[in-house]
C-alpha cells in the first residue's frame, strides 16, 4: 500500500513479535525531562500522593524509633545484671556510690568510670515490669508502623494503576487520531510493543520504585537524624558509606552496562528469528531446513546466554559489594562503640541501637542502587510511549465540514498530484471521472499506485495537490467518518477478528437483523459452506480465521460489504482466494451488489474485469490508458500487453 520502508527504530521490551517474548530496554535517551514528564502525570492523584507521603513518614518514624526503645530494654538488662553480679560481691545495704569509691581507692579507675554511667542498684536484678512495659511498647510501635506502611503500598499501587490506565486511554485515543501514513512507517511489532510491553513496564516499574524509593530516601533521612541524635561520631563514621557506594555502584555500572547492550542486541536477534522461523514454519518443513533453523537458534541462542550470563553476573556483584561496604563499616562502629562504652561515653543499649541504625542506614542505599536500573528502564520505555503520543496526528476534519451529501457516486480526481516522500513523486496530474453507477476497473503493474488512488479516494492520505470531489463535493471538506461510512471495500488481505461467524458477517452493521445477515451470506455464498461448520453462524474463529479456508474468509469479508450496502465499493483483489467455481459464482452475486452503486474494482487477472464500464491502466502513478475491455484490446497498448502476457502466453505454454 505505502511505497516507504519501515524507519529504524529504538527497541524497547518485547520488540519481538506475537510470542510475548519481552526483551529489557535501552538506557533512556533523556532521562530527567522524561522522569518529569512521567511523574507530571501524577498531578491528578496529588492528594492521594500527599497521603502516601504522610503515611510513609509515618512508618518511618514508628519504625526508627524501635531501635531506642530497645537499646533501653538492652539498658534495662545490663543494669540489673550489674546490679545483681555487684550486690553479690558488696556487703549488703552497699550503695552505687560507694562501690564506685572502692573501686577507685584499689585503683580501677575504669572499671569506676563504666559503673559511674551505669544505672543499677547494687543487689536489684533485672526490673522484668519495666523491660516487658518497654517491649510491648515496640510492639505496638512496630505494628504501626507495618501499618502505614501497608496503607502506603495499597494506595501508591492504586495511584500508578490509574496512572497506567490514564496512560492506555490516551495512547488508544492517540492511535485513532493517527494518519495511515505513520502505520506504514512504524512496524506492526514496534508498534504492539510500545502499546502493550512498554505500557505495562512503565508500570510495573513505578510500581516497584515509588514507593520503595520513598520508603528508602525517608528512611535514610530519619535514621539520619536518630544517628546523630544518638552518637555525632558514629554516625559521621556511618557517613563513609554513601561516597563509597556511589563509587563502587559506579565503577560496576559502567562495566554492566556494556554487557546488557550486548544482551539486548542478542535478545532482538533471537526474537526475530524465531518468529521468522515460526511464521514461515510449513516452508522450513516443505524445504527440510528445519536443521538449519535449529542450528541457527542454538548459535544465536550460546550467544544470547554468553552476553546474559556476563551481564547479570557484573551486575550482580553490586549487592556483595554493597554488603562489604555495609560490614566494613559495621567493623569500624563495633570498635570505636566498645571503646566508647569503656569510656563511659555510650551505654550499651545505646551502641546497640547505632549498630541497627547503620544497618537500616546501609539497606536503603542499597535499595536506591538496585532500584536504578529498574527506574532508567521505566523511563526509557516511558520515552518511547511518549514518542507514540508526540507523533503527528492527522490534519482535523473542517470546523465548517460540509454536510454528507445524498450520494450518487460521481467520483472526480482533478489534476491530483501525490507522493509518499518528496523525493520519490508517484502521481502527477492524474485526472479521472466515474460516473454514478459505473463500475471502473484500475490494472497495471505493482507498484504502478492503484492501491494509492483508493487510500486518496478514503482519505487515508491527501493529495499534495489537486483535489478529488464526491457528487462535486471536495472530499476534503467532508468529515473522515461520514466518507468513509459511505464507502464499503473488500480487501485482498482478509481481517477477520475472534469472534462468531455472525458477529464478523455484522461488523459493518451491528444492527443489523437476523433475517439482513442471512441475506447477506446467501448472497455473498458463505451460507454454502457455513452448515458444514459444527456450530453454524455460532462457529467462533479461531486466531484470525484459521479454522476456515483462505477462500471462506475472502467470502465473508464480500459478506460483510453486502450487508453494509455501501453507496461507494472498492475491490481490491476481491476474489485472489477463491476457486475458480467460486469466483463464477461471487462475481455474479457482484454483479448484484453493484447494481446502482459506483464501483472501483482493483484487479490483476483481467478475466475478473471484462465487464467494466471502464478500464483504467496504470504505470508508475499515472493512467496510460483507458476505455472498455474491448476498445483497450483494439488499441494494442499497455493493456493489450497486459492481457497477452496472461493468456496468450498461457495458451502457448499449453501447446
């Protein structure tokens, strides 16, 4: 139909045809103007994001505050083991006071120096009411906290399930206001992928990383704010760990990266041979290449694992690397806090709960490493969905449209010119009238731009130049739907979509009566073969038709431009699938349907056309000829050589 070859496109996941097979994005070409693009179509959930931000915090602060109830329960046990161990050793009614001075006139200063900090009463064990009371108030603390954090997963995951659902709306809406001109473009796959695979990564990805980013960037700040509030100089040591990260995140970063282009380049290899191999499956069993295939798919299938494995593998060292740094860091909090409490300068309790806190601390950091790649891949598809609704739609019907007139059918092409791309003209001044009722038939090579004149005369594309008139009516100044509700066409490729006989025989006319679709299918032949069908009209197609034969679906696409009694029909190549019984008998019921309709009859076996009112012979883009069947013929022209090369040489090969 489009003289122009599909543009290269960026690939994204599952730029692999219909087997679902997904393949990982690219890095996002701009990332912070996508990522505020993306998250700019939130504003309509801005209050619902504002709770779960207040939530978050919430769970944060419940949950950092654990650690320094506990550290007091840790006090709480230290002290009354103290307690009881020195009431032992001291004579009875010894005060806290008095042991420490005895310990410092034996001259154990730092031993005096430790109890001096501890709380204990000499004699009293461990105060089981007040440590059970401590616990139970973590307890409570931490069920809070899982709480909101529960509050704030199942109102982000209903924001980013809106958000998707926005976001498929718009792209459908989009795709209907496209011109055909970006279908012929853009491959069918590409296309499928941006709409379903992307759509759904972006999800999936806001999904894994909103929340859990926020979750992450709160906890760091308030476990933050209980390390200093608990020790400057832990938590200044803590401190080491982010510039470390970022460089070893860094430095493994660069050298994965490498590796999952290599993986997505394999990936988009493997796909496309398989779903080469798949749908041309008869042929490679017809021709016995099915050992070529295999090999080819276990080559292609070595490397793909090659490239994964070294990705994966470089990339999967980040967590290790993380959790080193993490212990490093643990080590150094370990000595310095044991010296500390020696010193007197930190309970126990309290360098216990630091030693949580740098774990909470090392954990989301980790988390926001592992959750880039995640985020740059939902960005990058993100880019590419927004490239889909950035693309230039079609030029919008007239504000004053023209009222649809009665149709008669009296179709004009006015000196129109018209080409794909500026630098490969294809119709220059082609003029041209048919007349209300006439049934013109347009021949010629492939390539020679019939199809072309159909898609101008639909207004699937305009006309660089010229005009092209209905009943006298520029098409131009008509709105899309109303022309094209006028204008029944059956094509040479069948579509026919899952559902019921009935319902494909209907589409064109959903209201349509029982009585007008058996009309139709006995007109058009399909109620021949429908009976021998186990459930009649009630038969569901399966994957496009595949439980019928090539000729039955061509009947019931002529079935379904029967019962649509259009004012207008195109045939393109109507009748290629059918036997040649058959084709008597469809161009008889035709013949009918084009009784008092203007008909455009796309037609390469000119047996098909010998009864047109007009003949029109095309060669790149422009009519070289036309007249009758018989005049053309007379004239030993294009047509006539046309007509030669099909029958006279079929003829002489006979002999």
């Amino acid at each position: 139909m489009s003289q122009q070859r599909p543009v290269p496109v960026r690939r994204g996941p599952g730029g692999g045809g219909p087997f679902g097979m997904a393949m990982p994005v690219e890095k996002s070409m701009n990332f912070w103007p996508s990522a505020r693009r993306l998250l700019g179509r939130l504003r309509g959930e801005r209050l619902l994001v504002s709770v779960v931000v207040l939530f978050g915090a919430a769970s944060v602060v419940f949950t950092v505050v654990g650690p320094k109830l506990l550290g007091d329960a840790t006090n709480l046990v230290f002290s009354g083991f103290i307690g009881e161990t020195v009431g032992k050793q001291a004579p009875a009614g010894t005060s806290k006071a008095q042991i420490i001075a005895g310990l410092e006139r034996s001259g154990d200063q730092q031993q005096a120096e430790l109890l001096r900090h501890i709380d204990f009463t000499p004699g009293k064990g461990i105060d089981f009411a007040a440590l059970s009371h401590v616990l139970a108030w973590v307890l409570v603390l931490y069920a809070i906290a899982g709480v909101f954090g529960w509050l704030q997963g199942w109102i982000m995951n209903g924001v980013v399930a809106r958000f998707a659902f926005r976001l498929r709306q718009d792209v459908e809406a989009k795709i209907h206001r496209l011109p055909l001109s970006y279908f012929d473009r853009m491959q069918r796959g590409e296309l499928l992928s941006r709409v379903t695979n992307d759509i759904d990564n972006v999800q999936q990805s806001l999904q894994q990383t909103l929340s859990q980013l926020l979750q992450s960037l709160l906890t760091v700040i308030g476990v933050l704010f209980m390390m200093f509030f608990t020790s400057w100089v832990l938590a200044i040591i803590s401190l080491i760990t982010i510039p470390l990260t970022m460089v070893v995140t860094q430095q493994i970063a660069k050298r994965s990266q490498k590796q999952f282009v290599a993986q997505w380049q394999r990936t988009g290899v493997l796909n496309a041979q398989i779903e080469e191999a798949f749908s041309g499956h008869a042929l490679v069993k017809v021709f016995g290449r099915h050992r070529e295939v295999e090999e080819r798919f276990a080559k292609q299938n070595d490397e793909l694992f090659a490239a994964s494995f070294g990705a994966q593998f470089i990339s999967g060292i980040i967590m290790p690397a993380m959790m080193f740094v993490g212990n490093l860091v643990y080590v150094v909090i370990a000595v310095v806090g044991g010296l500390m409490i020696t010193s007197g300068a930190l309970s126990l309790g309290s360098v216990q709960a630091f030693i949580q806190y740098s774990r909470q601390f090392t954990q989301p950091l980790t988390q926001l490493g592992s959750m880039a790649n995640l985020l740059q891949s939902g960005v990058a598809s993100a880019e590419r969905v927004f490239e889909l609704l950035d693309a230039e739609e079609q030029t919008p019907d007239p504000e004053d449209a023209e009222p649809m007139p009665e149709v008669r059918g009296r179709v004009r092409f006015e000196d129109v010119v018209f080409s794909y791309s500026e630098d490969a003209p294809l119709i220059t001044g082609l003029d041209m009238e048919a007349q209300p009722g006439q049934t013109v038939a347009i021949v010629g090579p492939t390539g020679a731009g019939k199809t072309t004149l159909v898609n101008l005369m639909m207004r699937f594309y305009d006309p660089v130049s010229g005009r092209i008139t209905l009943d006298g009516v520029d098409t131009r100044r008509l709105r899309r739907a109303e022309l094209r509700g006028a204008i029944g066409m059956v094509l040479q490729d069948t579509w026919l979509f899952a559902g019921t006989i009935r319902d494909n025989i209907a589409y064109g006319r959903p209201d349509a009566t029982e009585e007008e679709i058996l009309e139709a299918a006995r007109a058009s032949y399909v109620d021949r073969f429908v009976h021998s069908l186990p459930d009649g009209y009630d038969t569901v197609l399966e994957d496009e038709g595949a439980n019928v034969s090539a000729g039955e679906k061509q009947l019931l696409t002529i079935a379904r431009a029967f019962l649509s009694r259009p004012s207008i029909l195109i045939l393109d190549e109507a009748t290629s699938s059918v036997d040649t019984r058959t084709e008597v008998l469809v161009q008889r019921a035709m013949s009918a349907l084009r009784a008092g309709r203007t008909s455009f009859v796309i037609a390469h076996r000119l047996s098909t056309i010998r009864d047109a009112d007009l003949i029109l012979v095309m060669e790149h883009g422009d009519i070289v000829e036309q007249g009758t069947h018989a005049s053309l013929l007379e004239a030993g022209g294009a047509y006539a050589r046309l007509y030669q090369s099909q029958f006279a040489g079929a003829a002489v090969d006979e002999v």
